[in-house]
C-alpha cells in the first residue's frame, strides 16, 4: 500500500547550497530576504483526482495545490509568485493551483512547483475512478500473541477494499484515504493509547490511515500489548477494528467496516 505521506518530495536550501559549491564555489546563496532560494513542494492535499473532475478532500471541498517559497533564512516569502507546471497530460492547473483532470483514463499526472527559474521535484496526482463502496477483504480473524511482547504479538493485515460502480463488474478505486480505528468492549481506544492495543503499518510503526492501492486495498495490522500478562495468563479476548472512507461529504456504502480481531495464546 502507498501512504498519502510517502509521496512527498521536498526540495530545501541545503541542495541549493551544494548546488553552488559543485560549479565552483563562485555562486553564494543571495541574503536578500525577498529571494527565492528553495521550494517546499513536499505534500498534495489529496493524493488522487476523481477522473474529470477537480481535486477535492473527502467533504467535496476544492482544494487547491500549495508549495511555498523560501528565503535563504527559511522564511516563507508569500510574494513569491509560485506558479505550477504539469508535466503530463490530461490535465489543468490554474494560477491558484486549482487541479483538474480533463483524461479520466489518464492514470496519474506529474506536477511540480516553478519560483522563478528555480523548480520543485515532482509530486503525483494520481487519477481514479469515482469511490462508490468500501468492503471487508481477506481479513484475519485471530491474533494469536505470546506473553513476551515482541513483534509476533503483530497481527495480520487487517483490510478492506474500496471499488467505484461505474463498471460492471465493479472496478478498484486507488489513492483513496481510508481511516482505521480500534474498539475493546464497545469503548474506543484512543490513538495515543497503547496500554492494550494499537494500529500498526508493514514496518511495525503505529499508524492509523492508509491509501489505497492499486488493487483499491488499504490495510493495518493489530498490535497487541501484552507486556502486563504473565506466564500463567491467559487473555482471550477481541478487538474490533473500525475502518471508514468518505467522498463528497458521505461515507462510502458500507462504510464503516467493523472487523472483529480475536486476542488468543499462542499456546492455546
């Protein structure tokens, strides 16, 4: 799965500085605070389009792209006049960083952030087709954990599949942020809490939203605290794993998920 996060590039002062030192050592870094010495390009507002639409969040709310120009003190200079070139087709951008997709079938569309003559690297907006649903997909249904808390006390991937109805068979809709949250006899578990149990990605770090992906799959795994147990305890419970997504104000159908997680001993 792609996080929203891991799509962020950024470009910062430190480069353009040894930029300037590999021509030669003859180019200094202006002190003028009205200058442009680096882009932050380095987050969408919304890592995927509807196909033939505009970019929005998930309250149908237009969102428009946003980098920001800085000085050689890393100051932002509002003045900057940041403009945004596409490198793909099968797109707009206006002057207010307003995205729209003009292709539907066009996958994705490369856009960067100009100052100047000084650029961003490229981020990616990718293009899919309108989110309709959201359904359980090949679940776990058993954490079977030992009272030593390593990473075997780690569940499966714990996920759901989001489509878009306006094919038939349904198709996959990716780029699409779904929300996990965790339930223990009926009370929420708050995200900070990790007295019990607590939403992790594939490389163990707590995390509670996903993208999708290309196949429409989000997922998290279940981590499991078992630190307070001791050898004689036995603690078999469950968790219910809570997952949602939204597009134009609404939740998706089916939307939210509820998966149930049994807690066992691996000894038992």
């Amino acid at each position: 799965m792609i996080r929203f996060s891991q799509v962020a590039v950024r470009v910062v002062a430190p480069a353009v500085v040894v930029a300037a030192a590999v021509v030669g050592a003859c180019t200094q870094v202006s002190s003028d605070p009205s200058a442009v010495v680096a882009l932050e390009f380095d987050s969408l507002p919304y890592p995927a389009v509807v196909g033939g639409d505009t970019l929005r969040d998930e309250t149908g709310a237009v969102i428009p792209l946003h980098a920001a120009a800085l000085n050689a003190d890393g100051q932002v200079i509002a003045s900057a006049g940041i403009t945004y070139v596409l490198l793909d087709t099968g797109a707009t951008v206006s002057s207010e960083g307003i995205f729209t997709s003009t292709a539907p079938n066009v996958q994705s569309v490369r856009v960067l952030a100009q100052a100047g003559t000084l650029q961003s690297r490229p981020l990616t907006i990718m293009v899919t087709p309108r989110p309709d649903s959201m359904v359980a997909d090949g679940t776990v249904d058993t954490l079977r954990y030992k009272v030593i808390d390593d990473v075997s006390n780690t569940s499966g991937p714990v996920t759901v599949k989001i489509l878009s109805n306006t094919a038939s068979p349904p198709v996959p809709v990716r780029g699409w942020i779904v929300r996990f949250t965790l339930e223990h006899a009926g009370t929420p578990i708050a995200t900070d809490n990790t007295s019990l149990a607590w939403m992790v990605d594939d490389a163990n770090r707590r995390s509670f939203e996903d993208t999708t992906g290309t196949d429409g799959r989000a997922s998290r795994k279940v981590r499991f605290n078992s630190k307070s147990l001791t050898q004689s305890q036995a603690f078999d419970d469950s968790l219910v794993v809570i997952a949602q997504a939204y597009a134009l104000g609404a939740a998706l159908k089916g939307s939210p998920v509820r998966i149930v997680v049994q807690l066992r001993s691996a000894g038992s």
